[in-house]
C-alpha cells in the first residue's frame, strides 16, 4: 500500500454519470478524484440519445453549446411492418421547450464533458479500479489498484459509484439488485448507409411471424457524419453467446466480449428488412449485447451513493437510460456539495434515493413494457408520452425538500414545487438590448429566488414592495447561497422596480407569466437541478423561510 490521499469526494466510474457528478461538483468548489478501470475511453456509440432535459441540464451546467455542435437532431422515427409504412413518429415538443431531441455517440459526450471538467483543473485517473472500500461515521476509505500495478489508499468524506452494470461499488455495499434479463441476444453496428431516407429519422423494420409476435427487427439510429447509423438487430444463430456476465455477478447485460458482427452480417439484415434499398460501408465498430432490466434496493448506504447503470439497467427504448444517470449524478452533486459546504439540512442527502429511486422504478418497468408492446402501446396521450420520453414530466411534488404541494396559479395552473422550472423568452433588462431566456438567468447558479410582480391592475398592484425583504430573507437563510431576481410585468408602471437594488427584468411578451401562470406578487423558488423548491403567492418572509429550513442548516 502506497500513500493514503484525502479527497472531499471519490467518484468510481468516468462515463457520463461520473463525469456529470464531477463536473457538478468541481463547479461548485468541491474537490474529487475520479478513476475509471479502462485504460482509455472506449470509441462506441453506445448510448446515443440525447433527451431535452439533458440538455436542459447541460445549459445549466454552461456545456450545451459543445453538444449542440457535436450533435444531430432527431426528428422522429419512421417504422415498417413486412415492408409496410406504419405511422410516423414525430419528435414534436410545445414551443416553449428549448431544445429538441438530439442524438450523439456516447464517447463524444464523454469527450464533451471531460474537456469541461478540465477547465477546474482535474482529470479522469485511468487504468485505476475500485478494489474494496470500508466506511465509518467520518468517510470512506478506498483501495485502488493503479495502472502502474500499485496500491493506493484514498479516504474520502464520500464514495459515489457510477461504475456500470457491473458494479463494484454496488456488490461491496452489498445492495440488493432485483429484476430480470431477456432471452434475446442482439448486435451493433456503427456503418455509413447508402440509402434514400429522410434525413434526422430513425427507422425501425420488423417482420412479423405466423403468431404475429415479431420475429425479426432492424434498428437504425442516425450519427453525426454522412449517412452513419447505428444499427441493431437480433444475433444470428452463428454469433450467439451463452447468457455470461462479466464478474460472474449474474447480470447478463451490456456488450459482450464475444466476437462483433461482420459488414456482411448487418448488410443480411439490410437486405432482409430495409424499407429501400441500402449498403453498408464503413464499419466502425460492431457487438452483440444483452439486455437486463434491475433496479437497486436503496441508491444509498451511509456514505456511499451509487448512480445510473450502478443503480438501474434497463432495455435501451426511447434513450431513457444515459439520461436518466446523468439526472442522477445531478441530483445528488449539488447535495453533496452542500452538505461538505456545511450548509445542509441532515436530512439533505436522504432525499437523493427518496427522490431518484421511484424515476428508476417507473424508467426500468416503462422501458419494460415499451420494449414487449412498442411505444405506440402506451395509453396515454401522444403529446404526454412525448413529454415523458424527453424526461420533462419528470418532478418530485411530496418530497421533504418542497414541503406541502400548491394549488399552482390561477385556476391551479402552472408549476407547483417539486415540478420543473419550465423556460420563457423575452425577459429584458435595463442595458442588456437582446430579450434573454428565463434559463440565462438560471445558468451557472445554485439556488435562485424568482420574484414576480404584476401589473397595476393585477391583485399586489407593481408587486415590488416586500422584495427586498424576501431576498434579505433568503440571502440570511441560505448564507448567501441563494441568488435572487425581480420579474415585473410589462404593464407595471414605469418606475416600478427602480429602487430596487435586486436584478430586475421585464416580461415584455408576457410568456413568463403564462408559463407560470403568475398573477401578482408570487416567489418561485428553484433548485439548483432546476425544479421548484416553493411556489408561494403571495409570498411572506416567514413562509420563504421556512421552505428554505427544509434544505438549509439554521
């Protein structure tokens, strides 16, 4: 054993998950290693689906613009039965969500945000693996078996497992890992295609057997490059692999080590079930792979987290997985950062599995049934399930971080706490000449106090009174932890605001006071993850304060 190293935060695992709870934390000051088994990171576009609300989330965190570029959009898919066009799918959103549904390589979007978790300095340790790890009432400590064959001891204050389906983390804190694995086996092929298809749609082919179940599927899913999918199918007879599991742990899901696919295997399927004809050139890279769906007991223990395929493995319909790890990851990095920072509620870490257990729940039994019935079977409505597969239904009302549920707006409309901070347009500022979005506010912030006033007409008149109170309140509260800014109605009078030593902007087009049916003074208050702690109308210091006291330390 070589020297012990001290760390506020020791992250296993340097794919999207782990690389989002690093970047979280180093941009909120908090130090942390982050060591990853793999000597370099591996070139395969594995999962490729970028949801909004990942992007959303990459907006907040100041990356979005390097995946926006490095991405190409989805538009929808286009799906046959026995050479038969089906119903188009469009990826269609309201106007008001900015940004559509993406998709890019899995290695870019590490690429994208290790590069940002440089700009604080650090750096992904490769070739080093978790070997074992023991905590106590202080921190963790860990072994790590480096890439030159050491050994080294780190002690941490915290353990965050974002190491896979395979878990080390996860099989040393001995949580339990329930589900199931499905008998099929498939391949991927990373090829450039030669065919007449509309650009930014993905194709799904099947062929139906005498029973009418599907016995045969082809999956093409566009890549940033010309004419490049990526393309799945089921494993021929001769590419098979007997049900393993890497570690022995009996979780048969992921690529397996077996031999990939060849150019002429996926050019077979091509021909078998392409809707025109195609050929396939270029192969990147191929694999066969499983799939599992399982879900952990508990996504904590003390003070070791686990995060993402760690925590939930599931069939990869509608690109739920990668996103939602990296929700985890965002969740839990701004609490641990207040917690190390001293300005917790005890009770602040507790809610991450209380929070994100019941998503991973509903992801893993959703991609289930979507995987056996097809997204199409899905009884709700076509616009709530495309709200849903772009992850922005997801909320947290009942949690213990967002006190009692309101009545939202008007008429009880608009976002309730616990829902998300929807986005608007069209907020001026007193130099700035551009409208700004609602977002720009938001980016690079922890916690921030929207205050809202109305119109000389609207019940509270300007709204302005009271406001500095209010953020003197939760400047007090949080110890400076929350940001604060004014939002006055276009027909507020024109003085209205000008005392105020607060940002002030004014919602010329009205779109924040739709998006958030706000109807005189009301205080938003939202989370660093971007959901909103309280809704409060009118607001009153005491009331602010105490829905602040479920997350800060008095």
């Amino acid at each position: 054993m070589v020297s012990t190293d001290t760390v506020d935060v020791l992250i296993a695992g340097a794919g999207p998950v782990g690389l989002t709870a690093a970047v979280e934390l180093r941009r909120r000051g908090i130090g942390c290693r982050v060591v990853d088994r793999l000597p370099e990171r591996l070139p395969y576009a594995k999962a490729v689906g970028i949801q909004p609300r990942t992007l959303e989330i990459w907006d907040r965190m100041g990356l979005v613009r390097a995946a926006l570029e490095a991405a190409v959009p989805m538009l929808g898919q286009l799906t046959y039965v026995g050479g038969v066009e089906g119903p188009r799918i469009e990826l269609a959103l309201p106007p008001e969500v900015p940004y559509g549904f993406a998709a890019l390589p899995q290695y870019e979007t590490e690429r994208i945000l290790d590069e940002f978790l440089a700009r604080f300095g650090s750096r992904i340790e490769r070739g080093t693996e978790l070997v074992g790890f023991a905590q106590d009432a202080d921190g963790v400590t860990s072994r790590l078996a480096t890439a030159a064959g050491a050994q080294e001891e780190v002690r941490s204050r915290y353990l965050v497992g974002c190491d896979g389906a395979h878990s080390a983390v996860r099989k040393g804190l001995g949580l339990g890992f329930e589900g199931g694995a499905f008998p099929e086996e498939y391949m991927l092929g990373d090829v450039e295609l030669d065919w007449d298809m509309p650009h930014g749609y993905g194709v799904r082919a099947m062929h139906l057997g005498a029973d009418g179940a599907v016995d045969d599927v082809l999956v093409c899913i566009p890549l940033p490059g010309r004419g490049r999918y990526r393309i799945s199918s089921m494993v021929p007879p001769e590419l098979r692999t007997t049900a393993r599991a890497e570690g022995g742990d009996g979780v048969a899901h992921g690529l397996e080590g077996a031999s990939g696919p060849s150019l002429s295997h996926l050019q077979d399927v091509l021909d078998r079930l392409a809707p025109r004809p195609a050929t396939a050139s270029a192969l990147r890279w191929s694999s066969v792979f499983r799939i599992s769906h399982r879900i952990v007991d508990r996504y904590a223990d003390g003070r070791v987290f686990v995060a993402g395929d760690a925590a939930h493995i599931h069939p990869p319909t509608g690109a739920q997985g990668m996103n939602t790890g990296i929700q985890d990851a965002y969740n839990l990095a701004w609490k641990l950062a207040l917690a190390i920072q001293g300005g917790a509620r005890p009770e602040l870490l507790a809610s991450y599995d209380a929070e994100r257990r019941p998503v991973g729940v509903e992801v893993v039994g959703r991609t289930v049934r979507h995987a056996a019935e097809g997204v199409q079977a899905d009884p709700d409505d076509p616009g709530t399930v495309m709200l849903r597969e772009a992850q922005l239904l997801l909320g947290y009302r009942g949690s213990s971080l967002v006190g009692p549920p309101e009545e939202g707006g008007a008429d009880g409309e608009g976002p309730r706490a616990g829902d998300r901070a929807p986005d608007c347009g069209g907020l001026t500022g007193h130099i700035a000449a551009h409208p700004l979005r609602l977002y720009d506010l938001l980016r690079d912030r922890g916690h921030v106090l929207l205050l809202y006033g109305g119109g000389d007409g609207e019940p509270g008149g300007a709204g302005a009174d009271g406001f500095p109170a209010l953020a003197a309140t939760a400047r007090d509260v949080s110890l400076g932890r929350v940001a604060t800014c004014v939002v006055l109605a276009d027909a507020a009078p024109a003085g209205a605001g000008g005392a105020l030593t607060l940002p002030v902007y004014r919602d010329r087009r009205g779109e924040f006071a739709r998006q958030y049916a706000a109807r005189g003074r009301t205080a938003f208050l939202v989370r660093p993850d971007g959901y909103l702690s309280a809704r409060l109308q009118p607001p009153t210091a005491n009331e602010l304060a105490s829905r602040l006291a479920l997350v800060f330390q008095a």
